[in-house]
C-alpha cells in the first residue's frame, strides 16, 4: 500500500470525537489527496499533509514540547512525510523520536488525536497535518535536535500559556482520548 493509499484510509477511519469541525477537515483532507496524486509531498504546491505525534507522560501530567527552529514556537514534534514511510502514524513516530531524542516512544491506540490545516508561507500553501499522541516510556530523557531551539517538558495547564491553541486543543483532545 502507498503512503497515499494509507493516509486516504487513516482519514475515511478517523471520527474527530464526532466533532464537526473535525468532520469537515477530514472532508478537506481526502479531498486534497483525491485531486492532488502528489498531496503527500513537500513539492505540491497547493499543500500537502504532515505527520506529527504530541510526545506524553501521562504518569507526570506532562507533554514534550519542541521550540521550533524556523518559527520560534512551541510544538509538538512532527515533519514532512518521506519517501521510505510506510504510514502516516509511521511518519508521525519517526519524526517524534528524531525530534525527541527519546528512543521506545509508542502511539496512543486508536488512530490520529486530532487534524489541524494550517497556512504556510509560498511556494506552498497549506500543511494538512495529521496528529497523533505518542507515549513517553518511563524515564524517558529528552535529547534536543538539529531542528529545535529547546526541548521542554510542560504541565498539561501550561501548555496553553506557551502554545498557541491548536497545542492546547491537541493537549485537550490527547487527555480525552487517556480517559478514554
């Protein structure tokens, strides 16, 4: 199976916590992919989807945020789909251990926590990013990245002081998705 095919599969399975905003950019994502054979890839112009996982320590009451390079914000890990991944959650995992340092990180169960299409400057337009949660395994050190400033342990209440608001609803949605 493509990453294509999987990421077209990973959206027709996803329910938003049956939110209809969520509903509706899921909507806008598959219809990306069904007009845009090359949706997955930094090179399409008209936007292309984006793999990122929220990195977690539910025992601690915390998420791992990176200080992002380029833009100088708090985020969670995530990245541009490659070539050699084999899924969305793949792409997602693989850019949350890289960006982490952590080593032995596992995907919360269930699917993506969470989709969030945002504007990025030309030649590109839109990131269609798919996000996932990633749980941290106990004692688990975080190693900054070439593609960070910072890496930061933060407690879920603080998130929304540092971050903007689609972080503190992925935080929000995250926590859910524990409970249950």
């Amino acid at each position: 199976m493509s990453l294509h095919d999987d990421a077209v599969l990973v959206l027709k399975r996803y329910e938003g916590r049956r939110e209809e905003e969520q509903l509706q950019l899921r909507e806008v994502y598959l219809d990306h992919l069904d007009t845009h054979p090359d949706g997955m890839w930094k090179a399409c112009g008209a936007g292309h989807l984006t793999a990122s996982a929220l990195v977690i320590d539910p025992a601690r009451g915390r998420v791992l945020l990176t200080l992002h390079r380029k833009l100088g914000i708090w985020l969670q890990m995530g990245g541009h789909c490659e070539p050699g991944d084999a899924s969305v959650a793949g792409a997602a995992l693989r850019e949350a251990t890289e960006e982490s340092g952590i080593h032995g990180l596992s995907l919360l169960p269930g699917g993506p926590v969470q989709l969030d299409r945002h504007a990025i400057p030309a030649p590109c337009h839109w990131h269609l990013d798919v996000q996932y949660a990633a749980l941290a395994p106990a004692g688990a050190v975080a190693e900054i990245s070439e593609e960070s400033l910072d890496l930061r342990w933060f407690a879920y209440d603080d998130v929304a002081r540092v971050a903007d608001g689609s972080v503190a609803r992925l935080v929000d949605r995250t926590r859910a998705a524990l409970d249950g």
